[in-house]
C-alpha cells in the first residue's frame, strides 16, 4: 500500500474544505491536500445553480457553481493537492488516514494536522418516522435538486413539501420554474425554519401558501404516493384531532433539518456535541485529538455558505498554528453551554489566552430584542452584546471583544435575555 506524508490533510472539497486548505496554504504550509470523494470539488454547492451566495464574501451575487468556481481558481493559484473521487474511509490511531481513491488506489496519508470538512445530510423519512405506506415519490429536498439540477429530470407534478427550512423553500420555487404545482409549504414550528429572504423571494413571490403549525401524519399511495393528511399540531406538536385534511399529491418532499456528517468523527473516539451534532471544539476549531480539526457543516450546520468560508480559513490557519508550533497547547480552561433561550452554540470549549471570542449559536424561539450574555456559574456576566430579530432558522454569530477571562468559571453558559421593544 502506497504512503503519503501531508502536512495539513483536509477531507471535503466543499467550501468549508477548500477555504481550510487556503487557510492553511496562506498561513505558509507547503504540503496541503485535500480528498475529496465526488469527481469534483465544490460539494453541495455544485447542485446550488440560484443565485445568492456570496453576497458578503464576495459582495457579489453568485449563483453555487460560480461561487465555488471563484473559490477554486483561488487555491489552484496555490500547490495545494487536490484529490477528487478519493474517499476517506477512515482516521487512524496513528495520525493516518485509510482513502481509497480512483486515481491514488488505496493508501494511507500520514498527516500532522487533520481538518475534517465532511458537510452534513439530510434527515430523511425515518428519522421523523412518518407513518403510511411506503410508496415512490417521497424525496428529500436536496435529492429533488439533484436530480432536478444536475441530471435534468422531472421529479413529479403535484408536489407537496413538508419542513420550511432553506432548501425546502428554494426547491418549491425551482418547481414552480420546472412547470410544477406546489400544493404548500407545511411546517410544525409556528415559524419558519429558513431565512427571511427565502421566504419572500421562493414563497411569497410566486403565492406558494406557507401553512404553519401542521405537519404530515400520513402517506397514502401503493406503487407512487398519491396524497398525504396533514393536521394541525399543538403547542407540544401533538396532532390535534378533528383536524386532519387529506391533500392529493404525487411527490412529497422533505426539507425537515440537516445533520453534521460525522461518521469518520466517532470512529476516531472524538466526542460529538447532542446539540450541534458536530464536534465538540475550542475557539480554534480543535477538538481534543489537538491534532485534528473540523469547520463547515460537519460542524454546525450553517445558513450561509460565505459563513462556511470564514470558519474554513480560520480553521486553516489554526491547523497552520498547530504544525508550526505557534500555538500554546493547553488544556481546556472552561466549558461554554446553552443557557436560556439558546439552542446551540459553539465553540463549546475554551483554551489558553481568549480576548475576542466568536460564538456562533442558535436560538428556540423568535427574540425582538435582547441582551445576549456570557455568564459564569455564580452569575457574574462577562461578556454582553444587544441582539434583536433573531429568528431560530437563522445562525447567529456575535463577537464578544475584551472579554474579561480573569474573572471566567470552569462553566459559561450563553443566555439571551428577552427585552420588551
Ligand atoms: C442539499 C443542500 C442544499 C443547500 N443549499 C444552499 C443554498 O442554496 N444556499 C446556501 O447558502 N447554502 C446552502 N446549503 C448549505 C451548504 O451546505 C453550505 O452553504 C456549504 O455548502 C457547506 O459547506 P461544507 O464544505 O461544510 O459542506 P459541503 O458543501 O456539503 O461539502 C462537503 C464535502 O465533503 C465531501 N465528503 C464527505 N465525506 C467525505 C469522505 N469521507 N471523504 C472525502 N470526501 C468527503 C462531500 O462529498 C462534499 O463534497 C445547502 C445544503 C444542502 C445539504
């Protein structure tokens, strides 16, 4: 079996993985590679062809392809390798890992700094077990846009699409532009769980009615779906009874959340967050095997693929620390957990100097205004920053500048206190 010695391996040729590479190869690594499994780069942005990306990064509209397109161009300028159709199977104890790929065979790479890039997938059928037959036609909504996308099929004619999250509202307007019918967007929350845009451009605009507090309690249909009942849900998501309503469809589709892949993750013992789905890291991107890193979806599913790109470089150029011994190893000083009002957050721990600390989170519930806070376990708040209309759809990322660490617990925990107007 063939050897390879990387300094910086990357896995994923995503925007999260490609921005890592850069990150690293700009921070002054020579030997980056990146392994990719597709037969190009670019990942899930590849299927992506409307417009919207890219309008911070870039301060452009981009479409997904055009967007990677410009990415790309940007790390061929540097010598970082990348490997395309070359699938990492998995990390070993040894700082290696086991790929197989179609143009290297099956080798091992030996790396000194590790960033896993491996984006996330989507919850399917069986992972909000909806009851009913079990005929064709139920897709999820990113395998709609595939096929609708990339392999030019026609998916179905009468179509209705459960979950509001982004690409399930994307994928209803592409329909409508595709000559379909989309009967309606049904969503269980009492709120969307995609950006406010999405909602006007990909709903509004083309009178695709958005039902709130409903979900599908059944699929009827023996060879092909033919319909769905769908009920009103309680402040609990309980079906209420005597609601239910059948609607006649032949394409279901499923935009109901998205989870970090991270299969190669728990292979190699490094601790998942149950919240993020994703690793549990530093305000570096490090996890606890210090040696490996993760940024991208496969660590907190983003909104904004320009988001991705910033936590792609940064985490470059933390692995770039790493290997050249330019960061403090220490251990982990304190722990940073959801506290009122808050889903999710990360980074989900601290270690060694912290001045300026970006926390990416998410929220439970819609907030107006309100005072996001950094607060030790006997009160103390260290860090404060004004928030207002944040939705639970949409990442939040704030910055806490000259945080007071001298005065921090073993446990913060991020709360967002409510305020009225
Ligand atoms: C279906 C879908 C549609 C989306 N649409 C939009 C949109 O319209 N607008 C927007 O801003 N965001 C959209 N997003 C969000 C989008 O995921 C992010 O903006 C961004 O693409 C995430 O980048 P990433 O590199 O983390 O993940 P990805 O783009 O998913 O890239 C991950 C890459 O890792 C590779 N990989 C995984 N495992 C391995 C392995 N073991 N070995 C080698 N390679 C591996 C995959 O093949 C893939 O190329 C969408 C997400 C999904 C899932």
């Amino acid at each position: 079996m063939k050897t390879m010695i990387i300094d910086v391996a990357v896995i994923g040729g995503g925007p999260a993985g490609l921005a890592a590479a850069l990150g690293a190869s700009e921070s002054g690594v020579k030997n980056v590679a990146v392994f990719e499994r597709s037969n190009e780069a670019g990942g899930i942005l590849r299927q992506c062809i409307h417009p919207g990306f890219g309008l911070s990064y870039f301060s452009e509209e981009l479409t997904g392809p055009e967007y990677s397109e410009r990415f790309l161009k940007k790390v061929w300028k540097t010598p970082v390798r990348v490997f395309t159709s070359s699938m990492v199977l998995s990390i070993n104890s040894d700082s290696s890992l086991s790929v197989v790929s179609r143009t290297e065979g099956f080798i091992r790479v030996k790396y000194k700094a590790l960033i896993i890039a491996t984006g996330c997938r989507e919850r399917t059928r069986g992972a909000i077990q909806i009851p009913g037959d079990r005929p064709s036609g139920i897709l999820t909504a990113g395998l709609a846009q595939w096929f609708i996308n990339m392999e030019g099929r026609k998916i179905g004619h009468h179509v209705v699409i459960l979950g509001s999250g982004d690409i399930g509202l994307i994928m209803a307007r592409r329909l409508i532009l595709e000559g379909m019918l989309v009967k309606g967007v049904y969503e269980i929350n009492p709120w969307s769980a995609g950006l406010n845009r999405n909602i006007i451009q990909c709903l509004y605009d083309y009178d695709i009615p958005l039902y709130l507090k409903k979900t599908v309690i059944n699929i009827h249909g023996k060879k092909r779906i033919s319909g769905v009942t769908v009920c009103d849900v309680d402040e609990n998501q309980n079906p209420v009874k005597g609601t239910e309503e059948k609607i006649s469809c032949d394409t279901l589709l499923l935009s109901v959340g998205l989870i970090p892949e991270n299969e190669l993750l728990t292979g190699a013992n490094i601790p998942l967050n149950k919240k993020t789905g994703g690793a549990e890291v530093n305000q570096r991107y490090q996890t606890i095997r210090k040696n490996i890193f993760v940024c991208g979806n496969a660590l907190m599913v983003e909104d904004l693929v320009d988001r991705v790109t910033v936590h792609g470089l940064e985490a470059g150029r933390q692995a770039a620390r790493f290997i050249t011994g330019d960061m403090e190893l220490m251990e982990t000083e304190c722990f940073i957990v959801p506290g009122e009002t808050v889903h999710a957050v990360m980074p989900q721990r601290l270690t060694g100097k912290v001045n300026n600390l970006n926390v990416s989170f998410r929220i439970l519930r819609p907030v107006r205004t309100g005072i996001l806070q950094l607060v030790t376990d006997k009160g103390r708040i260290i860090g404060e920053q004004k928030i207002s209309n944040a939705f639970p759809g949409e990442m939040q990322n704030v910055n806490f500048e000259k945080l007071d660490m001298s005065r921090a617990s073993n446990l913060l925990r991020l709360n967002l206190v409510e305020r009225d107007g």
